[in-house]
C-alpha cells in the first residue's frame, strides 16, 4: 500500500511529544507532564457564549475569513495588546487554531525548495509544516548561555537566496524565552535588509512572569509590512478544543490565506467564534487566574529541582514549560526520557523533540495540578538519586 502514500507524507516524521504520550498509556498510574494544554476550561462566560449561539441557531457557515465582528474584536484587541492597527475586513482572518494559521501562511508563501529559518530548540511542528509545503526548513540553535536568544551572526550566515521568511516564537516552546527587544530590533534589521517574512508565533504572549516584558517584532519600526502575526485563543484562554486562532498581516497575504482556508476548512465553527468574542470583550479575570497558578507551579517547581542532582534549571519568564538540562546525567534527551518512564512511570519530553538543539534537555510542561507536580517531582528526584 506504501505506493499510494506520497513521498512528501511519507517525508513527515511524527513528533516524540506524542510519542512519549501514547507510550505512557500502557501505565495507570503515569504522571504526565507531556501535552502543552491548560488543565483549565474555558471561563464560564465563554462557554455560556458558545452554548448560547448553539442554542441560538448560530452554527451555519461563516464566512470564510471569519464573522466580521470577531475580526473587528481582534482588531481593538490587537491595537489594545501589541499597538498594533489592523483592518479588520482586510488585515486579519481566522483560522481553526493557530496551527493552521500558520499553515496557511506558509503555504501562501512558499515555492518548492524555498527556506524558511526556524530558532531551534523550536516547536517541532514547524519543521514539518514547512516540508508539507514544500519547503525547506534552516535550523539556527539558540544556546543556553545567551537566554536562548539566537546569535544575530547565525542568522545571517543561515540566509540563502532561497530563503522566503523565518519564523520566530516568543515566548518560546519549549525554552519559555522571551525574545529581548535587542534581539527583535536585529531581526527585523535583517528582515528589511534581506526582504525577508517574519511569522510571528504569539500565542504565549500572556503568560508572563516576574514583570516581563512581551514586544510583538510587528510593532518594531518598518516591519508592519512584513510580518504575519500568528495568535490563538487556546492558551490566553484555555480553549484549546474550541479551535480558534488568526493571522494579522498584509492584506495580500491574508486574502490568499483566506482563498486557501475556503478550501480546506471552509471558517472556523461558528459557535466557536462567538466564544471568542465572548473571550476578547469579558473580563480577563479568569486569564490572570491562569497566569498567578503558572506562576505558583513554576516557582513550586524550581524549588523541587534546585535540590535534584545532575539537572540544571534556569527559571522561565514565559509559557508554561521548564526546559531542563540534564546534560551532566551523560544520557541522551531520549534515553533519560524513556528510562524515567519506564522505571518510575513519569512522562517528560526529550529535548531533541524541539530539535538537535534541544539535546542535552528534557521539557517539563507545568500546565498541570500542583498535586501531580509534586508526585512527579519526588518521583524524579529518586530516580537522579538512584542514578
């Protein structure tokens, strides 16, 4: 049956974020600390929003760039967040989550062959979402000993005249890095220079601690033009099943990702969508709940790994994820990740899912309750102590 598969499918490699997940399964007593998902819902008043226009009949189609007045609250939500103005008929679509937003994009724009930079360690389907395309993803590793922020002078010698854009992700997963405006302000140097794309990944952008500071590289002097910001309802508001996301850029861009998206998914669920508005215009009191629990978690559990043996963890100012070396274990990303499976039954990530950048660390997500953090890491410390 292989000759009926593609060369270009049979090119996608499944991730090991998921392949750790499904090889936990076999375990009952597993302590999950996998999938990048809230363990909270959506608040009450977005789901009564998207019950409501079920209950209402508002579950027919859409149009394909999404209901006009979500886009509008996306518009006065982008100007409010990032200073940023968009046209709402023209600038901005929304798409079935990010991830297809992102997609999309990258379908719009690339050429058999063309490049696209990507920072590792990066979310690994980046990677794979380039070569559905057609493309060809250009690591550049970003290194511990600068915050993960990437060396300007990588990314330059990266460039080809292949190259068609580079993707960026702040704050980061899996690093939980936060971009510095420095870093940014160089990028978008190279972008002009280069005339290159920026695709944004911004879907981190509210989960922030110890007063740090997000800049979108859209807001940056020059770049408006030639930036795709990518943003989701999934983590700011913990809807992740509600598949919602948008893309703000360029309005030639938008149109022909909208044009792709009426062939693909045709809009996003509408009662979805009434949610999101519900979403933009409610109160943000459920969001700064989520955010002061993260924060809670990732201090409990920099805590739990300051006292462990052969890990090192340097506290994240951004997302929920602890990106933790284990390099001085002198086991591989997928070897420690696997032997702790298997003889005390926690699920971590190795790093080398986010890439080669990424070995040498395990990711740890803390979207989950304190009480399995603190099962997982006394768990963790007897295996190091074991070891």
């Amino acid at each position: 049956m292989m000759r009926y598969i593609s060369d270009n499918t049979q090119s996608i490699i499944g991730s090991k974020i998921r392949e750790m997940f499904n090889m936990a399964l076999k375990y009952e007593d597993a302590v999950s600390f996998t999938i990048g998902e809230p363990d909270f819902t959506a608040s009450k008043e977005v789901a009564l929003a998207g019950c409501k226009a079920i209950m209402e009949g508002k579950s027919k189609y859409s149009e394909n760039a999404g209901l006009i007045q979500l886009r509008k609250a996306i518009s006065e939500y982008l100007y409010e967040e990032i200073h940023m103005e968009y046209d709402a008929a023209s600038e901005i679509t929304v798409t079935t989550g990010a991830m297809c937003g992102i997609y999309q994009a990258l379908k719009v724009i690339l050429n058999p062959g063309d490049e696209v930079i990507v920072i590792e360690p990066c979310w690994t389907n980046y990677v794979s979402q380039i070569t559905m395309c057609g493309g060809k993803a250009v690591s550049v590793v970003a290194l511990e000993e600068n915050n993960f922020n990437p060396e300007i002078n990588k990314i330059r010698e990266a460039i080809s005249f292949k190259t068609k854009a580079i993707i960026i992700n702040s704050p980061s997963n899996p690093t939980g890095t936060v971009l510095s405006e420095a870093t940014l302000l160089e990028i978008s140097k190279i972008a002009i220079e280069k005339d290159l794309l920026i695709i944004s990944d911004e879907v981190y952008k509210h989960i922030l601690f110890d007063g740090t500071k997000f800049t979108s590289i859209s807001s940056l002097p020059g770049m408006k033009e030639r930036v795709l910001v990518v943003d989701s309802f999934s983590k700011t508001f913990a809807m992740t099943g509600w598949r919602v996301g948008y893309v703000a850029g360029p309005s030639q861009i938008i149109s022909n990702i909208t044009k792709l998206q009426e062939n693909i998914t045709a809009c996003v669920a509408m009662p979805s969508q009434y949610a999101a508005i519900e979403a933009l215009k409610g109160s943000r009191l459920h969001l700064n709940m989520m955010i002061d629990s993260y924060k809670k978690r990732r201090d409990y559990l920099a805590s739990c790994l300051e006292e462990m043996p052969k890990i090192k963890y340097n506290k994240t100012t951004g997302t929920f994820y602890a990106f933790v070396s284990i390099r001085e274990t002198g086991m591989s990303s997928e070897e420690f990740a696997k032997d702790l499976l298997n003889k005390k039954h926690v699920v971590v990530v190795p790093g080398t899912a986010f890439g080669d950048g990424g070995e040498g660390y395990i990711r740890i997500s803390f979207a989950t309750s304190m009480e399995e953090i603190s099962k997982g890491m006394k768990l963790l410390k007897e295996y190091l102590k074991e070891m």
